[in-house]
C-alpha cells in the first residue's frame, strides 16, 4: 500500500495552515468590522443592496482556487518587492478610509492587501488563479459622489423621454415636464434612484461574472456581450420605470408606491440577465465555441 501520497497531503495541508493561519486571522480582524458596518448600513439601500452577493460570490471564488493557495513555490525578489508596496499601500488607504469614514477607501483597500499578500506569499502565479475574484471586489466599492451626481441627471433625462415618447405611442393619455410625467390623475418624479445608475452597476458585476462563468472561447462573441451589458441594464430600467407608470396609472399611487415598486427592481434584474441570456444565445450561432484543447497528462 502507497501511503506516501495521503502523507504528502497532510503535510501540504498543515504547511497551508500554519502559512494562511495568522493572514486569514489578520484579514478577519481587520475586514470583519467592515462588513458589520456595511451590513448595518449601506448594504440595507436598494443602491448597495448588492453588496453581500459580490463579497459571497468572491469567497466562492476564492475557494474555487484553492488549491492555487498550497502550491509550493518561493516568489521572486522583484514579485516580493511589489506586494510589500501593494500591501502596505492597501494598509494605509484602509486606515486612511476607517479613521476618516471614507468608504471607497476603506472597502478599495482590500483589493491592494489580498494582491499584495498573494505576490510575497506565492508570487505571480496565485495571482493569476484569483484574478477575477480580485477583480470583482471592486464592485463592492460604492460609487463616488461626483461620478453619481454627474450621471444622475441626464440618465433620468433620457429615461422620461423614452418613456413618454414609448407610453404616447401605445395610447396612454401622458406628459412631461423635465424628469416629471404626468399620466392621467397622477403626477410621477423620475427620482435620483430611478436613474438606474446604480442598476447598470449590479447588472454590470453580475454580467461580467455569467462571461467568466461561461468561458466561451470567442473572443468576438465575449468583446460583444461585454459591450451590451450597459445597454441592456439602462433598457431594463426604461421597462422598470414604464412598469411603475403603468401600474399607478391603472392601480393607483398607493400600489405603485409600495410593494409593486420594490419588486419591479428585483424584475429589473431578472429583465437584465434574460436579455443578456438572449443575446448570448442569439450570438453562439454566429459565434459558435470552439472545442478546448486538452491538455496531455
């Protein structure tokens, strides 16, 4: 009987014990505060509501992985060098964003520290095993003020002409004035969270993650579901708002004020993701993926 292999992995697994111990012990101590602060706070808004699934959907990730995280190998000096600045620059930007209550950088701020921590542990090829996982972090980070406030308005512009030139052309007795529309008796404010800003945000991350998901292997068919997911989440949120007119025109206020609003933004999402489903099975007869080549044992 070979016992040499299952002792192999025992060794391997308590040398990844005794190396990712104190880090993960670290990250905890300094990130768990984070998260009890944002689960209190902003991830209770419909803006950051997606919070929770982005940091579940990176710790999935990451355990994907694993088996990147107990490779034996030494970083080399230049791969040391480089996380050593990432890592102490991830620990400034969270002592900088958790004394002076500055979320982006106290929430960016661990993207620097798990690169960083990665390159002086394992090197560059961890790294690349967790690229995307990283990567998908920054969508925890909410968006700055002036890039909201610069978008806000002409997306709630665009949004109330689409919507009264689409609701007049069916029939419906409707008006504008600004981002106002009058249907009928009722009187309807395309408010800052109607904008859909914050949608084309949560509809981008989880676009970006159905691709890496996917792995089709044409870069044509990738290059365009990536350009469509922005396009899409805006029309998913021109449908949400032409839902709620609807259903205050034929409901009254109180319906569209209540239940029904907070539903047609879980329906916004379902909206997004179906129509990149569609597109994304529309392309695979022009873009058909090719067989992976198999890698010999």
């Amino acid at each position: 009987m070979n016992t040499l292999a299952p002792r192999a992995s025992a060794l391997d697994a308590v040398a990844a014990l005794k190396t990712w111990g104190p880090i993960v012990l670290g990250l905890l101590v300094l990130y768990v505060p984070t998260y009890w602060m944002l689960a209190h706070g902003i991830w209770n808004t419909e803006e950051q509501a997606h919070g929770p699934i982005v940091l579940a959907v990176t710790l999935y990730l990451i355990w994907q992985k694993r088996d990147a995280l107990v490779q034996v190998g030494a970083p080399g000096r230049v791969e040391v060098v480089i996380g050593w600045t990432l890592l102490i620059v991830g620990l400034l930007a969270y002592a900088l964003g958790r004394s002076q209550d500055i979320l982006i950088f106290e929430i960016g701020s661990q993207i620097p520290v798990l690169l960083g921590t990665l390159l002086i542990t394992l090197g560059t090829k961890a790294a690349r095993a967790l690229w995307f996982a990283l990567f998908f972090l920054f969508f925890m980070i909410p968006l700055p003020g002036f890039i909201v406030d610069a978008a806000t308005g002409p997306l709630k512009q665009y949004i109330s002409i689409i919507a009264e030139h689409v609701l007049y052309a069916a029939g419906y007795p409707i008006g504008r004035s600004g981002v106002t529309l009058t249907v009928g008796p009722y009187q309807l404010l395309v408010a800052d969270a109607c904008s859909g800003l914050h949608s084309m945000f949560s509809l981008s991350a989880m676009g970006l993650l159905y691709l890496y998901l996917m792995q089709r292997t044409s870069v044509a068919r990738n290059l365009i579901l990536m350009a469509a997911i922005i396009p899409i989440a805006f029309a998913a949120n021109i449908v949400r708002v032409m839902v709620l007119i609807l259903i205050t025109y034929h409901m009254g206020d109180e319906a569209g004020q209540g239940f029904l609003h907070g539903f047609a933004g879980i329906m916004l999402f379902i909206i997004g993701l179906l129509f990149l489903f569609l597109l994304d099975w529309v392309l695979g007869f022009v873009f058909p993926d090719r067989p992976r080549a198999r890698t010999q044992a």
